[in-house]
C-alpha cells in the first residue's frame, strides 16, 4: 500500500501569514493527490485535485504543486475561515486504497 | 444540487454490526462511485471502500476485509455501509463521498467533491 506522510501534524500561524504543508509518498504517484479542509463536526471539503488543480469555488489564496512523490499545499494569506485540518489523498491506486495523510492542524498563534 | 443524507446516530454493543445509509439526490446515481471513509476520535481520515452503482463493483480496503459490505439500491438511490464484528475501536464518524472521477491523458483521477454529514456509530457495552 501506498504510504502518505504529512508535514508537519500542526502548526500555528497568524491571520495574513503564508502557511505550507507537505506530503510525501511512499512511492511515487504522478499527480494523483488531492488536498482536503476539514472542521469539526462538519464533511471534508476539496480544495486541490490532480496536485495543482482548484476545486471549484475554492478562493484562489490555496495553491497546491508537486508531482511524483512530494508534494505542498500552500495558503498565501490565511484567513480567519482557514483554521483547520487539512489532509492529502492519494488517488493513484484509485479505485483500491485510496489513503489519507495524517492530517496537519492549524491553529491560531 | 448535489446531496447525500446519511442515517442517524446508532450506538451497538461489541460484536454487533451497523449499516449505515448514504441518499443521493441531485445528480445520476449510477454516474459515480460512492466511498465511505471513517474518522475515529483524535484520528485522522481512514478510506474503507467504495462501489460503482451501476453494476455494484465494491472495492474494500484490506483493513477492513471480511468485516465491511458495502452495497446499492438503484432504485432508491440509496448507498449502504455494513460493518460487522465492531469493537470500541470502530467508534468512529462515517461518511460517505462521491466520486467526481475523470480521465485525463489515459489516467483515471479520483477526487471526492461532495460528502454527506456523517453518521456517528458508538460502540460500547
């Protein structure tokens, strides 16, 4: 199976920063990686499909880019609605085992 | 629009098993793979399967072999989530998601777009 591992499990950061998360595959993946936000008590929601590509209705401070093996989300200037956790998928054994990395937590600073 | 709806809350003593319900609207059924993923407390996101509705194709993670069906009600546009032998550990947050696949260059590129509200199933005695 396919192994995500992402960077790093928490941050904490201010409103207008610009955050970066990583993710790294056990093997490489082309561009099969989509980024999720999740809330509590609330479903995931797609931000970034195939590495680089906007969901839309997404704002455009999200940017995702990578390929094979790493990968970045990047969120130019966060914003009081981006608190959150954010997970990458790899979808490159779609439609088997399509797994999460563990997930990385913003918090406010 | 599209919705999915998931049944409610459901407590179960060990050992027994759940099924959860996934309604779609909104869109054609048959056009989209429907997965189930899990979030257990302080846990991150955990893919359990998925089945093409049009013919019924299951695909299970291997975590979850022998103890997860999922299955279909074309009729009823009605996805349906089974888990059996449950322990504490299968408490968890269930949801559902569908698949707004496509192919591009001769690759299949799977991404979850819309998700239903989640169904929390507590195991205890």
């Amino acid at each position: 199976d396919i192994q995500m591992t992402q960077s790093p499990s928490s941050l904490s950061a201010t409103v207008g920063d610009r955050v970066t998360i990583t993710c790294r595959a056990s093997q490489s993946i082309s561009t099969s990686l989509n980024w999720y936000q999740h809330k509590p008590g609330t479903a995931p929601k797609l931000l970034i499909y195939a590495a680089s590509s906007l969901q839309s209705g997404v704002p455009s401070r999200f940017s995702g880019s990578g390929s094979e093996t790493d990968f970045t989300l990047t969120i130019s200037s966060l914003q009081p609605e981006d608190f959150a956790t954010y997970y990458c998928q790899q979808t490159y054994s779609t439609p088997r085992e399509l797994t999460f990395g563990g997930g990385t937590k913003v918090e406010i600073k | 629009q599209v919705h999915l709806v998931q049944s409610g809350a459901e407590v179960k003593e060990p050992g027994a098993s759940v099924k959860v319900s996934c309604k779609a609207s909104g869109y054609i059924f048959t056009s989209y793979r429907i997965h189930w993923v899990r979030q257990a407390p302080g846990q991150g996101l955990e893919w359990m399967g998925s089945i093409w509705p049009v013919d019924g194709n299951t695909q299970y993670s291997q975590k979850f072999q022998g103890r997860v069906t999922i299955t279909r009600d074309t009729s009823a546009n009605i996805a349906y989530m089974e888990l059996s032998s449950l322990s504490s550990e299968d408490t968890a947050l269930y949801h559902c998601a569908r698949d707004w696949g496509y192919n591009s260059g001769g690759k299949w590129y799977s991404r979850f777009d819309s998700w239903g509200q989640g169904t929390l199933v507590t195991v205890s005695s």
